[in-house]
C-alpha cells in the first residue's frame, strides 16, 4: 500500500505522514495551547495546532484513514497528559492503543501510580499482538530550567520516569529536543550520561525558531546564545508555510552521537528511524505500510 499523506488544515484536525498517524487532545483552551510554558516551543509561533476533539471523535477520524498508517503519536501540539488533562490524556492512550499499530506518545509530565499502571495494561495489550509502545520524555537541559519553567518537574525526575517506562516493558525513550544555542554541549553530554542504562534509545532535534524572532526574544531574554548557527527553510515534518530559522547544532549532535555510542545507546535525529530500529531489534516485530 502506498504511504499517503494526510496534511493537517484548518479543516483537518490532525496529520498522517510516513505510515505515522499525529494526534493530540489538542490546545488546553482559547488562550492557551499548553500546560507548559517551554519558551523555545514553536506553537507559539507560526504553527497551526491540532485540533480539539473528543476522544470518541479522534478514534472515528483515526478509523476513518485505517490502512494509511502503521503507528499512532500523542502528542505534537501540545503536552496532552500535563495536568489538569493526565486523566484524559491516559483515556486516548487507552482508545488509540485499541488499533492494530505501534504506539508513540511523549510527555514532560510526571505520571502516578495509578497512571502507570494502565499505561502497563495498553503495553501489554499490544505486546499481545506483536505491537511496540514507545514512551518518549523530553528534557531539553540540565542547568538551565527557565528553559523547562514550573509546573515541569526536574530533568532528574523525568530521567527517572523514563527508567520506569523501561522497567514496565515500553520501549524508553529520551526526547533530548530540541537542541538550543544558549545550552552548552557539555550539559547534554551530562544528560547522556545520566540516562545509560535507563533508556533504549536517545533523540536529538533541531530547533525551529520564527523568523519574526518571537522565540529567540524569548530564548535568548534568559540565557546567552553559544554562537549556534541557524539556516533558513521550511519544516521537514509539518506543512505550515513559513520559513523558519533552523539551528542545525551539527556540532553538538555529532557529540552526543559519539557519546551515545560510548555509552552504548541507540541515537536518532529523526523519530522515525528510532522506531524502526526498535522494530527491527523486536524479532518477529513486521508493521511496515507494504
């Protein structure tokens, strides 16, 4: 079956690309697209949001393009499980984790208990059918928290939400993304460091900023820049017109590649290839679109 694409629009709430179906809870309100305030995050500039949608509503949009897809994400928009929506954040994971493909969600949000508990019976109900699910958590930085402000936890108590995701069967994932100009190389290595052992894989990205400077202003307003450079294109993994001004960090990702590799850990650019890397290392593990 060909790969199809499915562009997010004004009128389409969500986005299919790659074999990859993007779906979210969508913008916490009106005025606000996310329990978080992640300065450095380019839905505040220049990136047309997901729609929102019941769950029940997003499981007919989802069934609606069966067959164009062969993983579902949550999120992309937004953090769905920060509070106050964990609770409902779990309940899409539940009703999407239902379709016969992988699962991928990532989150800055810390989980109870209780959450990780049914989180345990989706990834069992998958592993049943020969499904992977992959639980991805971003820290952007060590040292530098107004880059991740309160109510976000510390980088070390989500490194060790990641362990657990390990520990409960998920294929664990840091998010370290994307990389910025005001966090010195020496600090992501830091965080490499901290996390061997404790997850399967590590991903890098590269930081989007706005070319009306919204980002930078509110990046560079708190922390020095290192000198990164930046080139300027559209986004590779979005349709939204703009031209972005791209800070490829070639110099940090070939550092923390080496260092994951040191360390022994898998180390990714793009999502994409971390799935099908751990596809790959699952025996008998086969969802390729055909």
């Amino acid at each position: 079956m060909k790969k199809k694409v499915v562009q997010k629009t004004l009128d389409n709430p969500f986005d299919i690309r790659d074999g990859r179906a993007m779906v979210s809870l969508g913008p916490l309100s009106q005025k606000k697209y996310c329990s978080y305030s992640c300065p450095f995050c380019y839905v505040n500039a220049g990136f047309l949001s997901y729609a929102t949608m019941t769950i029940a509503e997003t499981v007919e949009w989802l069934k609606s393009h069966a067959g164009d897809f062969n993983i579902i994400y949550v999120s992309g928009d937004t953090d769905s499980f920060a509070p106050p929506r964990t609770d409902q954040g779990i309940e899409l994971l539940e009703a999407v984790g239902k379709f016969d493909v992988d699962l991928l969600f990532t989150t800055r949000a810390l989980f109870e208990e209780k959450h990780l508990r049914r989180i345990k019976e989706i990834r069992d109900s998958l592993s049943k059918r020969g499904k992977l699910m992959f639980g991805c958590v971003s820290v952007a930085q060590l040292n530098h928290p107004a880059l991740e402000p309160e109510p976000i936890a510390s980088p070390l108590q989500r490194i060790a939400q990641l362990e657990k995701f390990k520990v409960l069967g998920l294929v664990s994932v840091l998010a370290m993304r994307p990389f910025l100009p005001v966090v010195p190389v020496e600090e992501y290595l830091k965080l490499v460091s901290l996390v061997a052992g404790k997850v399967d894989s590590v991903l890098g990205e590269v930081w989007y900023a706005d070319q009306t400077g919204i980002l930078e202003g509110a990046v560079f307003s708190k922390y020095k820049s290192t000198g990164m450079d930046f080139v300027e294109s559209e986004m590779d993994f979005d349709d939204n017109e703009s031209i972005w001004r791209v800070y490829e960090s070639k110099e940090v990702e070939i550092a923390v590649s080496e260092k994951c590799a040191e360390m022994n850990i898998p180390f990714f650019m793009r999502s994409s290839a971390a799935v099908s890397w751990a596809r790959k290392k699952t025996k008998g593990h086969s969802n390729d679109l055909h």
